[in-house]
C-alpha cells in the first residue's frame, strides 16, 4: 500500500517535469528577448497576432541557402507585411559558429535586406531551450492566441542548393496562409532541417 | 613455344593495364575540405551480365562526420547521381550502421573517421560497350561537419576495360576490392529468421524487444522515420535471454502509434540487423544460463546473511536476541519452529515486495531497491512505530497486553506470530542498507524475467533468516547466551537505545525530504505516542485505557500523513558541497566521453546513509580531492532524493538499481565504465584513479573523437 503510494508520488512528479515539452498545439512558451537595437520583445505581448520564429546562423550552408537566394528576406517582406509578427532568433553562444554582437547583426540585417520584426539575440540559448530549437533554419508558427500551429523545416527540400527553393513547397508560407484564412494546418509538424543550433558546451 | 610466349606477353599486358588502372585516382578521387571523396569499383573489367558492389568512400579529418541516412536531429546524408553508359544501372546508396553523435542536447548520427557507401551495380545481358572503356561518373554532394558545416561537392570518374562477353579470368583492382571487403561487415543485415522484433507503446514512448537467439548487453537502436523517436532520450536497455529490449522515448509531437518501427538495431559487437517491429506482445527473456543464475543466487544469499550485520538491521536483532533468550527456556523443537516461522516471515515480506516489484515493473516503472525511503509517509509511519516500540522497550508499558494495532506490538508478542512479524520487521529495516552483494544481485534481478527475480529475493530472504535458523538449530550455541535473569529487563531497556538511535536517524531522513515545517507534524506525533504509552503503562490491562490510547495513536498517524502532504516543502536536493560536481544528465556524459575525458559519476541520495558517509568520510578527503583534481576527472553527481526516471534509468544501464553506486568512465569512449564497491575507502578512489590512461593520451584521444 505504501509502495504503491509512493508510486504514485513519483508518477505525478514524473508528468509534473515532462509537461513543458513543445509540442505543436500546446500554448507557445513564452519568453522576452532583446533585439539587435537593444529593445525588449515579450511574446505574450503579441497576443492577438500570428508570430513567426526563425532560427538563423548565418554561416550556416543551410541558412544562407535561404539568404543568398533572397527567399527568407521575401517571406519576411510578404508576411510581416500582412501584420505577422517575425522573429529571427539568433542562438549561437559566443566563441561559437554563427554569433553576432548586435552591431554586426546589424551589418549583417542591411547587407542582406533582411526584414524581420527584429532579431532577438539568445548567447545564452535561452529561448532556444525552451523551443528545443535544433537546426537553423528551423521554424514555428505561433497563432494569435498563442498555440503553436507549425514547427518544423522550411520547406520541403533538406539541401544546400539554392535552385532547389523554386520546386519546394514551402511549410511556413502554407501554414501561414491557412491560419490567416481559419483554416486548419494541413501540415503542423515536420522535421527541421539544417546545422544544428551553436548553443553554449554544444562542442569544443 | 610460340604459343606460350603468346601467352606470357597477354599477361604482362594484362598486368600493365591493370597498373595503368590502379594509378588512375585523378579523376576518381578529389580532396575537399576536410575529407577526400573516392570513387571505388573493384571489377577491371565491366562485361554482360554482371554485377559487383561499387562504393562512394570518405576519409575524413579527425573530429569531423558526415551523415547516416536518418541524419537525427541535424544534417543530411550525402547523395550520388550516377552518369552510365546505356546498359548499366545502379541501386540506391546503401548505407552502414552509424554512431550516436552528441551535440550539445542534440544527437545525429553519422560516421566519423572514414566510411564507405556500398552501391549495388547491375550490367545487362545485352550490354554493348561502344569502346574499350567504359565510365563510371557521378556527382556526389554531402555535408561535413564538425561544430560548423561545410556543405561538398564533387563530380567523380572512373574508367574500366569494357568486354562484350564474360572473360575467362575476371580481374579485380585490388585496392577498390579490398576496400569495398573491408567495409562489408559494417552493412546491416536482416534479421536472422526465427526471431522477431515486436514493440508496445507506453505513455513516454515504446519499448522494443528484439530477439537475436543470444542475450545482449549492449545495443543501440536507429530509426529511419525522423519524426517517430526522440533522438538525444537515452535508450535504457534491458538485456533478455535471447536478445535485448529497449526503452524508446518518442518524438513530442508524435500523435498516432506508428504501424511499425524501423530501424537499425546495433549490437556491442557492432554487428547491425535492420528491423521492421510491429507491435505485439513482446518476446520475453526466460530464465539465463543457470550457471551464471547459480552464482548470483548463491551472491544474493551471502548478501542476506551480511544484512544481518548491518547497522540499520542491528536493532531489530537485537529484539530477536531477546525473544531467543526467553525461547531457551522452551524445548529444542518448539525454537526450531519459531525460526522456521521467522524465516517464512522474511519470506513472506520479500516475495510481497517482489509481487510488488512486478506488478511496477509491469506498470512502466523503474524502480529501486532503497525507493520506499523516497516516502515520507513510509518514513513518518517507520519512525512512529520504532519510537513506540523504543517506549516499550524502555519500560514505559508493557507491549502486547491489549495492543494489537502496530507491526512493532505484533513483533515483540510471544509464540508463532511474534516470530513472524520480527521476520517481518528485519525485511522491512533492511531495505535501505544496499551492502555490497545486494545492489548487484537486485541490479540483475530487476532486468529478469520473474523467476529469477523470485530466485534471488528468495535467496536473499533465506540469507537474512539464516543465522537465526542456525541458533535455533544448534542449541549447543545458544548456551553461549547468558542465562536469564533480571539483566534481561536490563538488556530490553538498553535495547531501546539503538531503537532511538534509529528513530533519530528515520527523522532525519523525513526532514531531507518534507523540510522543517512537516517535522513539527512528526514531532507532535511523537507527543501522543508518548501520551498513549503513558496511559498504558499506568493503566496496564484496563480496556478503556487501550481504548484511549487508541484513541491517541489515531490522530498520531493522522498528524504525519497530513503533515507530509500539507506542510511539506520542495528540499534542496543536494547537501554536501556541490559546486565541483555538475548535476547529472546522460546527455552530459555522453559529450564528455565523446571529448575523451573521464567521469567520475557519484549516484547519491540525501536518504541514502552510506552515501552520506563515503562523500564525508572518502571523496571529500583532501587527498582524495586532490587526486580528482589531478586526474583531471569531471565530476558529476547523480542526486536521487527524488526519484529520477533518469536516474533510475542510468542505474538500470549499469545493472545496479540503488544507491550508492560509483561508476568511473576512462577516456577511452570503447572502454567499458568501471563500477566501485558500495562502500568505498579512499585507496579504492585513488587506486582506480591511478589506473586511468595518462593525460598525453587522452589528449590524444581528443583530438580523435571532438564531437561536432
């Protein structure tokens, strides 16, 4: 009788730890991160709108498949321009693959006439744990009352060539596509490709 | 003459064109960053009709990896595309058992050092060369990487002789053919028929259970769907008499329970099946080789009797010392019976709690042996009972009079029953001190089937009633006891020391847990007790004074309860110093010994005594310390107040299922992690210390296996 309460203890604090894992339909965790201009971003405070999260590194063949070809910065242009509110987040820790001071971030923004709503700078990959951000790119797509509808790659085409971008169905524009029309996802949830996310003790 | 001539002259132009085609790697092999990318085809001659296995060959630079197939959490695999002449085709890129990759809290899988892609080629029957070679061509793309990526590309070539009949003596390009054997063994192979891989999904994910028709200690399973299997979750393996299970924990976003789970599963000899489990009711692992069961049966039984000598079963026999005294006075086969009756008692509470282990292990839990000490309510409820008991024992009342409420009352009793509830009670006191022997043989009874978990708690419990058996059976020994007298009521009250001693040391541990506001529950508990036995003693015999203790004790229990449930607050999980040691995740310990160094792992728990003492007594010891240091050992401490699936999951990997338990990894990532003994002493540290590989090594070493 004992052991079989203290089973059931350990059971309850078992869910109790597991239940924070990102899951596509779970509310979206909420986090505040500060930007390469040095203002502060609360998600929660966007309630109400559809938010993009983009996770970047810009030395990363994967990501600057996206850059170089100009597909990212249109998809920032054509939906930040219908009121979705874009995040790049950029998660490299210092001395690691990718990291940016704000000022260079900023070189970086105009260099590649990059227009998200900002870019919010993790070194210390706090946001990134919370999401379990694996790859750059890696995408979610947060619906205005701040449930996650997407997570995942890109699109559908994992490689570095840039001629591929033309024939790939894109899984970010159709989710957004869907939800600003009420729809349900078609898709909500793949696996993200690209390099793997430079957090902090990741590698020597 | 002329003709043998003839002869020789073909060969000696043979041999030249298969040197001009051995020296040929321009075109075949390119050098990219970071890896050289070989084209390689063993036949010299390509002809009607047939088929060989080509490869796609990578040397790559120390640290650096590219991709399996399911590339895990991050990167891609390569791929070829193939220009033939007309008559020739390929299969797809076969692709070899890969290695877990560690990368911070992602895991990829994929090759490091050098591997080679096996590519099944086909020529037609009507193959026509339309020159005298024929070329293979390919572009090849991939990713290398190491903590950054670095996407490649190449396009290869190779030219061989082209036939249009088969020759008489086919020749082989030895270097291609060599290389193309030498990775033959690493392709995975279907599984052998007659066994079966099945699987049954649970609320974390699913477990799996392939049969090979040996048992396995080691294996590693690597799904081809990217999105069913969460790829970093450590895989707890179960080894089975047949084969091994193991535990799988699914990706988050996973819905549905998939129709099947394919994958690779590689065992410790690196010997790769490719399996299609579907679900079903898994192959269970009967009993072992019953030499190995004999030994561990025989280890559980000498387990057993050395419980008797440790400090937290002391107590109790020191009860049974009494009732023996008082049973000298009985004839010799009235105290055979009472220590047959002792012993089924012992029985009695093992096979209950292996009836429960079952019945939890079924259930998906991992549990461990000291776990009913994770219970505060367990702990209130023992020290309740042992400080009563104490109360008697010190001669407040006397017990057993009307009392029949508490475990403690039925243990001291005279005849049949107190004998059994003593036996009771020795198990039940037992529990928390895992001596050495019983870790191991719990450890492995834990990942057996059900009978030899029987076997061994049963040999156990046998251990633990042995020396009380052996008295009863030998009264010559009893003699050795004093006679009775009036030092017994002496030697009961004396008694009664170590019976508070324990009740301290009960308290102690439900502070560790529930924190100081609970303690007031507990001690105010104590109070009614005190109360009660009061009332006994100085009413004895009267009914309504049991009643109104009854009445006391009712409330006392009722106190702790709601004590450990209300007022019970979240501990600080560590105690000793904790800043040298980093919390434990098998995550971390992956990447260290991915990185070459040792570990020092101290599985530890606030509750746990020895524990307690062997990092008082032995590892903070300056010298100890200094050697840790020296070694350049990362310390990491495994804290299991609270139960931890992952902890108990590491210790199941370990074949241990308590604490303490200390495990040394070299820096060598293929050396098997060293287990210390329970109770340590500091030569046993600095002794196993010493015997790491020296730091110019593991630098070395490091420089092997930087995880990317």
């Amino acid at each position: 009788m004992l052991r079989l309460q203290s089973a059931a203890i350990v059971a309850l604090l078992a869910t109790a730890f597991s239940a924070y894992a990102v899951r596509v339909g779970d509310p979206a965790p909420d986090f505040t991160g500060v930007d390469s201009h040095g203002q502060s971003h609360t998600l929660s405070s966007y309630h109400g709108k559809l938010v993009v999260l983009e996770w970047t590194n810009s030395n990363c063949p994967f990501t600057k498949k996206h850059y170089d070809s100009g597909n990212m910065q249109s998809l920032q242009k054509q939906w930040t321009a219908k009121g979705v509110v874009w995040f790049t987040i950029l998660s490299s820790a210092p001395d690691h693959d990718g990291y940016k001071t704000a000022a260079e971030e900023n070189a970086y923004i105009a260099k590649e006439h990059a227009s998200p709503t900002a870019v919010l700078l993790d070194p210390t990959g706090k946001i990134g744990h919370a999401y379990e951000a694996k790859t750059t790119p890696h995408m979610f797509v947060i619906d205005p009352t701040g449930k996650i509808v997407y997570e995942g790659a890109i699109d559908d085409h994992p490689t570095t060539d840039t001629s591929d971008i033309k024939s790939s169905k894109n899984y970010v524009s159709d989710a957004l596509t869907e939800a600003l029309a009420g729809k349900q996802i078609a898709t909500s949830y793949t696996r993200p490709y690209g390099c793997s996310v430079k957090y902090q003790n990741s590698a020597e | 003459m002329r003709a043998r001539l003839h002869l020789v002259s073909l060969f000696l132009l043979a041999l030249l064109t298969h040197l001009t085609y051995a020296q040929q790697p321009a075109s075949s092999t390119v050098s990219a960053q970071h890896l050289t990318v070989q084209l390689v085809v063993p036949p010299a001659e390509i002809y009607p009709g047939q088929n060989f296995t080509a490869g796609l060959y990578f040397k790559l630079e120390p640290g650096w990896h590219v991709y399996w197939t399911n590339a895990g959490d991050s990167g891609e695999p390569p791929t070829m595309k193939w220009t033939l002449p007309q008559g020739i085709s390929t299969e797809a890129l076969q692709f070899p058992a890969p290695k877990r990759l560690p990368l911070g809290p992602l895991m990829d899988f994929g090759y490091e050092k050098e591997v080679l892609f096996p590519v099944p080629i086909h020529v037609a029957a009507d193959f026509k060369p339309s020159a005298d070679t024929t070329t293979f061509a390919a572009k090849v793309n991939w990713l290398v990487c190491r903590e950054v990526c670095i996407p490649g590309k190449a396009a290869l070539s190779i030219d061989r002789k082209a036939l249009s009949a088969t020759p008489d003596v086919p020749h082989q390009i030895a270097a291609d053919a060599q290389l193309v054997a030498r990775f033959a063994d690493t392709l995975p192979k279907p599984l052998p028929s007659g066994n079966q891989a099945r699987f049954a999904a649970n609320t974390k994910g699913f477990t799996l259970a392939v049969t090979t028709g040996k048992r396995e200690s080691g294996a590693q399973f690597f799904p081809f769907e990217q999105t069913i299997l969460s790829n970093p979750a450590p895989q707890a393996e179960k080894p089975l008499s047949n084969g091994v299970s193991l535990d799988l924990t699914k990706d988050e976003n996973l819905r549905t329970t998939p129709k099947e789970l394919h994958g690779l599963l590689v065992l410790a000899d690196g010997t790769a099946y490719e399996v299609h489990a579907t679900p079903g009711p898994l192959p269970g692992g009967s009993s072992t080789d019953l030499g190995s069961l004999a030994k561990i049966v025989g280890l559980a039984f000498i387990g057993g009797i050395i419980l008797n000598l440790m400090p937290c079963v002391f107590p109790v026999l020191f009860i049974k010392g009494l009732s023996l005294v008082q049973s000298s006075q009985h004839e010799r086969s009235k105290m055979r019976a009472h220590g047959w009756v002792y012993t089924l008692g012992i029985l009695a509470s093992f096979w209950a709690v292996v009836a429960l282990l079952l019945i939890l292990r079924g259930a998906g839990h991992q549990l461990g042996w000291g776990f009913q000490f994770q219970s505060p309510t367990f702990i209130a409820l023992m020290a309740l009972l042992l400080f009563f008991l104490g109360l008697s024992l010190a001669g407040q009342f006397e017990i057993g009079l009307s009392l029949t409420s508490a475990g403690g009352s039925l243990a001291s009793k005279q005849g049949y029953t107190g004998s059994f509830f003593t036996g009771v009670l020795a198990m039940v006191v037992a529990t928390p001190c895992t001596a050495p022997f019983m870790g191991a043989a719990i450890g492995y009874a834990l990942s057996q089937s059900a009978f030899v978990t029987f076997a061994v708690f049963t040999a156990l419990a046998l251990g633990l009633a042995a020396p009380y058996l052996l008295l009863a059976y030998n009264p010559a020994w009893t003699k050795l006891l004093p006679r009775p007298g009036a030092w017994m009521e002496v030697l009961k009250q004396a008694v009664s020391i170590p019976i508070f001693g324990t009740v301290i040391w009960l308290v102690w541990l439900f502070t560790q847990t529930t924190g100081p506001n609970a303690l007031i529950g507990l001690l105010a508990a104590f109070l009614l007790l005190a109360i009660a036995g009061w009332v006994l003693g100085r009413w004895p015999g009267k009914t309504l004074a049991a009643v109104f203790a009854a009445l006391l004790i009712l409330p006392a229990i009722g106190i702790s309860i709601y004590a450990v449930q209300r007022l019970a607050t979240q501990p600080s999980s560590s105690t000793a110093a904790a800043k040298d040691w980093q919390p434990f995740t098998p995550a971390l310990v992956e990447q260290y010994r991915a990185q070459g160094r040792p570990i020092f792992v101290d599985f530890t728990a606030s509750w746990c005594l020895s524990c307690q003492v062997n990092e008082r007594v032995v590892l903070n010891r300056a010298d100890v310390q200094q050697h840790l240091k020296n070694s350049g050992v990362v310390l990491v401490r495994a804290d299991w107040t609270r139960h931890d699936e992952t902890i108990a999951q590491a210790l199941a990997n370990l074949g241990r299922s308590g604490v303490p338990t200390y495990v040394l990894y070299s820096g060598d990532a293929n050396t098997p992690p060293q287990v210390l003994p329970e109770v340590l002493t500091p030569g046993i540290v600095i002794g196993a210390l010493d015997g790491l590989p020296k730091p110019q090594s593991q630098s070395a070493q490091v420089n092997h296996s930087t995880p990317p």
